[in-house]
C-alpha cells in the first residue's frame, strides 16, 4: 500500500514539474486555450454525473436527480450560490419527506 501511495506522489511530482517545462507560448495559441477551457468544463460534468447517479456499479436516479436539476435551473438565473444550494437540499429532502425518491 505504501508503495503505491510513494509511487502515486513520484508521477504527481514529475507531471507538475513537467507542466513548468513546457514553453508557456504552446498554451497561448487560441486552440489549446480553447481545449483547456473545454476540458474543465467536461471534467467537472462528468464529476457532477458520478456523483449525482453513480452508486458502486449502478446507476441510481433518486433525489439527487432533481436537486442537481434546480440548482442548474438556479445558476442559470443567475441566482445566488448559496440560494442554489439551499434551494437544492430543500427539493431532495423534500422528495424524500414524501417517498417520491430515496
């Protein structure tokens, strides 16, 4: 176990100190900064759709669902990030005060 965690913080160290190799001029070009912009954006979905309908090995559709779906509706509106998080665990605790989902 140790080893892998030595081993994990070695590639951790080396990718971060690779990262201040690269020549700044290739990230200023418009289509890598483009790609990184839209690489975030992707990885943060995808960790929003894990942990929204991710269970083990399932895919579970429950409170989580329509809670994710206001606070989406929220931030569109522009609304206040702690509205949106408040507005969100009202509708899941809502929906599971009154059986709709677990």
């Amino acid at each position: 176990m140790w080893t892998a965690i030595a081993l994990a913080s070695v590639v951790c160290l080396a990718l971060k100190a690779v990262g201040y190799l690269i020549p700044p001029r290739w990230f200023d070009a418009p289509a890598p900064s483009r790609i990184i912009d839209l690489l975030t954006v992707a990885l943060l979905a995808a960790l929003v759709a894990v942990q929204t309908l991710g269970v083990g090995q399932q895919i579970v559709v429950d409170a989580r669902v329509p809670a994710v779906l206001v606070a989406a509706g929220l931030l569109v509106l522009r609304a206040p990030f702690l509205v949106v998080v408040i507005a969100a665990a009202v509708v899941a605790a809502l929906l599971r005060l009154w059986g709709v989902a677990t």
